[in-house]
C-alpha cells in the first residue's frame, strides 16, 4: 500500500531556531501534500496544503512566512518552522493521497514529528 | 466551510461492550471517510462510505452512511483493549476536514 515517510520523529529544539521536517511518498508521486498540526488529546487541524512546483495555500490563520512549505518535487514536501517558540511545540503530520487512486482516495499519513521547543 | 460534529469526544467501556460514536454534518457529504489514531501514533485509514444508506462491516466494525448522507457512525461490538484510541470521521470539501475525534478507553 502506499507509504509516506516522514522525518524526523521528534526534534528539541530552542527558541528562536529552525526546524525543518521533510515528507515523502515512497511509492507514488503526489503533487499535493498536506500538513496538520495537532495538539495534545485535539483533533488534526489542517495547516497547509503543499503544492508541487507552486506556492502552498495556507489555512486561514496560518503564518505562512512561520510555516515555510517547499514541494520541489513529485515525492517531497518540508515544513519549515521558523523562529520556533514554545507555543508551536505540537505534533506535526503530513499525508497525501496516490493520485492513481482518484481525488476521493483516502489520505496517507506519515508518522508525524513531535515537536518540542524549549 | 464543511464542518462535521463527532460525538461523544471521550467514551470508557468496560472490555467486552459495545462501543459507538456519531459524526453529524449540516450539509450533504460526498463520501465520509474514517479514520482510527493510537496513542502516539498517527491516523490510519478505516473505510470510506459513499453511497446513502452504506453500510460496511470491518470484522467487528459497523460503519454506516445515513440516507441524507449527513451522519455516519462507526459501531464497535465487543469491544478489545486493541480497540483503544481515538476514531476521527472526515470529510472532503475540497479538503479532507477531521472531526473532533472520540477517544476510546477500555476498562479491563
């Protein structure tokens, strides 16, 4: 079936720094990707929706210039967050969904990356 | 935008009984997709429901689609401490968007 990876699983990082988190499908091409964030016992809130070879649409309410998306090819998307305080500590997870399969397919997840910012 | 209710957010079952939870939709949904998360992990997909009035059994897993195709519920008959986690209904406007989730705990 299909599989998306994502990396890493979790990150420590301070405040103020970067942290980049890569996502890939590992055996179809998705020219769209999303990423949810989600917090402790919440539901997945959807943050962004990559777009392969063009700009990201971002949710309303999302920073777009904290939350840097990249989609530079077929397989992999990376949510970068910048300048990270402690309130974006959060579990990040991306899907896509095999365009073979149709629009209505369900979304793959990746294992999410928890995010802790001290 | 598509909003979907899910009910109840937090259920405890002694092990052994049935389990149920509800998503409700103010408008009519293409299809219904749900979705099962563990602690810790991230959501795997369930099963998804198109047609009005589907109904589709996962071993002890009842699903259904109402008629108007604005409910779902996912049924779980006796119920195993495996069963644990939360279950998310979905549903796609031009975006996949998760209910609230119900956390299930069993009691052993």
């Amino acid at each position: 079936g299909a599989v998306v990876s994502q990396h890493p699983s979790w990150v420590i990082c301070k405040s103020g720094t970067s942290v980049k988190i890569e996502c890939r499908s590992l055996d179809f091409q998705a020219t769209t990707m999303f990423w949810y964030r989600q917090f402790p016992k919440q539901s997945l809130m959807l943050m962004a929706t990559s777009n392969e070879g063009s700009k990201a649409t971002y949710e309303q309410g999302v920073e777009k210039d904290k939350f840097l998306i990249n989609h530079a090819s077929l397989t992999l998307s990376t949510l970068t967050v910048t300048s990270a305080h402690p309130e974006d500590s959060s579990f990040y997870i991306c899907s896509a969904r095999d365009p073979v399969r149709g629009s209505d397919s369900p979304l793959h997840f990746g294992n999410g990356t928890r995010l802790t910012v001290t | 935008g598509q909003q979907v209710m899910q009910i109840p957010q937090y259920q405890h079952v002694q092990e052994g009984e049935d389990f149920t939870t509800y998503c409700n939709s103010s408008t009519t949904l293409s299809n219904i997709q749900w979705y099962k998360q563990r602690p810790g992990g991230h959501p795997v997909f369930l099963i998804q429901l198109v047609k009005s009035g589907e109904v589709k059994k996962q071993k002890r897993l009842t699903f259904q689609f109402g008629e108007a195709k604005k409910n779902s519920s996912l049924h779980i008959t006796a119920t195993q401490t495996t069963d644990v986690g939360t279950y998310f209904c979905a549903a796609r406007d031009d975006k996949i968007i998760f209910g609230k989730g119900t956390r299930l705990h069993i009691l052993p």
